[in-house]
C-alpha cells in the first residue's frame, strides 16, 4: 500500500533533522571530556605544597606534607604516581625542608634542602639515592629548579657575591651560566632537552626575563607592553619559553610565550580575570598556568589553534577546581592542583561559567594528572 505524503515533508523537514542532528553532535563534541583527571594525592594547606612535572611516565615531583601523614607536620620532598601513596624521597638523612622541583623522564629528580648550615641542590632517583649538587668555587648554598633526560640540571649558587645562575652538567660539575650586562643577580629555572635555559635576571630595573640558547650569551625576552618586569619558568626544545610580564606595582602579571627569538606573545586571561601567569610549555608549544577569571583562580591550557581554555571545563563534572597547572609533557599530559569547591562555588565542568570570586582553597590540596582523551 502506497503511504500518504506527510504534510509538511521535503527539504524545510529534512534541514529540521540535519539541524537537529548536527545540533546533537555539537552538543556531544562540548560535552565529551578532553582530559581524564586522576587523583594523585592531597596536601595539606599548612605547609605550602610543590608540585612540578609530569614526566612521560606520569611521575610528579613535589614538596608537602601528605593529608594522611602522622607525624611532626614537616615538609616532605615527595613523587606522585597514580595508583600509589606519595612517596618520600629518601637518602636525604636529616635535611631539613626538602624541597622536589623537577623530575626528568627517567625519574631523576632535582630540589633542594637545608643542611643545616645552608641550602643546598641535590639530585635523586628512588632507585639510585641521592647526591649533593655543590655551589660554584666560593659560594655556600645552591637550589636545582631544572633537569633534562640528559642529566644536565639548572638552578642557581649563591654566596657574598649574590645569586648567580648554574648549570651542573651530567657529572654534576656546576658551571655559571653568564649573565647580561647590569645584572645584579640571576636564576636559571629549566633546561630543554637541546640544552636551552629559561630564567630571569635582577638587575636595577626590577626583574627581567632571561635565556640562555646552548652555548650561547644570555639573550633578554621582550617584555609585554605597558609592563617592566617578568620572569621565565620553562622551555621547551625548541627554544620557546613560557613565564608572565609585570605592571610596575607587581600587581598583575600577564602570562607570555617567547619564540626563541625572544618575542613575546601575550596569552591574556580567562572572562572577568586580568592576572595570569605561565608555568609550563612542551615541545608542541602547549602552555599551561593559572589565571583570574570571574569565577576566581583557574588552571588554564593554550595553545596557538585554540588559545587559552579553562581546564575545568576540559574534564568530567566533579566536585574540584583546578587552580593551577604547573606543567604539561610532551605526551600532552598535565599536573595540576585544585580543592573541593565549597557548596555555592562552581566546580568541575562549570567552573568557568562564572559565580562569586574564589580564590582561596577548601580543604586540603589536591594534585590531578590530567591525562588527554584520545579520539
């Protein structure tokens, strides 16, 4: 038997479903996490935590005393793996304050703890103990804030003569890294795997953003315009790096990418936010920080196709705000730390949707892996 025609049947239907289904798709495609968030652990707020990494394995270095921990509440250098406990470093004997700043593909590990006369750099493995990195000839205390999978590590010495950028090569040997013209002071704050430093230098202006290409001088990064100081945290391989510019008051930083060139690319901020500052960048040239928004600190992505997004809204509904990420692999993976929201504080997948300004954390801190969602 022959169907009637349906009234109102041909292409005004037709255009009503391939809306209604293209609609659908979009609405999935915005829906469907692009990140897995695995709990690594929780800090708590009473000693300030740090939380640096991840490693291709998924590894996190840090610093912190453990939520669970039963004992004189001291600071503890610790790495993070999913599925498993924090664990302390060892081979550290009674340093005081260690402090886990960078840890490589390999699992080799850089930070800092006092002696007891001064501080000093050390680098560790949890297989391999741990070993003292020493100040230059003359200087007393030494910090490592960088490693690469050569072994190569970068932070700075420090003595009567002030703080001077380092870098201890695979033997551990430190060498100082030359610092431009007027400096007062330097820092080196990561290494790429080709050997390229990020930092920042004091001179009599404030601080200024620094690298150091392999084997090369030091080369000065354009600051933002309108700003006057900055730092850089992190390169990648190909000699991009990533840190913030600062008003003259210190009051807002604006987070910025360098070309290795030196020039800068401003990231902005989130809606309702005008402070941001980035912390990590991978060899793609993804960027990761924190910034203001109207819903108060939030972790952030960016890259140059799709600019900066609000991690929150990049992971399954949960009850945490991400407020910070400090660092992206290569693998496309992120650490960051967050808290429970408070009952009238968005959370999770709408946390960038606005609501009363948040800043502070409830609870204990929690570090994520934000592992990427293949398609």
């Amino acid at each position: 038997m022959r169907r009637p025609a349906v009234r109102g049947s041909g292409p005004w239907v037709r255009t009503v479903f391939v809306f209604l289904a293209l609609t659908a798709g979009a609405i999935t495609a915005a829906a469907a996490p692009s990140y897995t968030l695995v709990d690594l652990g929780a800090l708590t707020q009473a000693q300030v935590p740090v939380v640096r990494g991840p490693n291709l394995q998924g590894h996190v270095g840090g610093t912190g005393r453990r939520e669970d921990a039963r004992d004189s509440g001291a600071r503890r250098g610790l790495v993070f793996e999913a599925g498993a406990i924090p664990q302390d470093i060892e081979g550290l004997g009674d340093r005081e304050d260690p402090t886990v700043f960078a840890i490589n593909d390999h699992g080799v590990f850089v930070g800092s703890a006092n002696n007891g006369t001064a501080v000093r750099a050390f680098m560790g493995s949890r297989s391999g103990g741990v070993k003292e990195l020493p100040p230059l000839a003359g200087d007393n205390a030494s910090v490592a804030f960088g490693i690469n999978n050569l072994g190569e590590a970068v932070g700075f010495s420090s003595g009567a003569s002030g703080e001077r950028a380092v870098l201890w090569d695979a033997t551990g040997k430190p060498i100082a890294l030359p610092a431009p013209a007027g400096a007062l002071a330097s820092r080196a704050n990561d290494i790429s795997g080709t050997g390229d430093v990020a930092g920042v230098v004091t001179a009599a202006a404030g601080r200024l953003p620094v690298a150091w290409p392999r084997g090369q001088p030091a080369r000065s990064l354009q600051l933002i315009p309108g700003d006057v100081a900055g730092e850089a945290f992190a390169v990648n391989a190909r000699g991009e790096a990533a840190g913030y510019t600062a008003n003259s008051a210190g009051t807002l930083r604006h987070a910025a990418v360098w070309a290795a060139s030196g020039e800068v690319t401003p990231l902005g901020a989130l809606p309702g936010g005008d402070s941001s500052e980035a912390l990590g960048i991978n060899d793609a040239g993804a960027v990761v920080g924190t910034t203001g928004s109207a819903a108060g600190h939030r972790a952030f992505v960016w890259t140059r196709s799709g600019g900066m997004r609000d991690l929150n809204s990049l992971v399954a509904l949960t009850r945490m705000v991400l407020t910070k990420a400090t660092g992206i692999n290569n693998a496309g993976a992120i650490v960051a730390v967050g808290h429970e929201a408070s009952p009238h504080e968005p959370a999770g997948a709408h946390a960038h949707a606005g609501g009363p300004a948040h800043t502070h954390a409830h609870g204990p801190v929690r570090v994520f892996l934000l592992r990427p969602v293949r398609p």
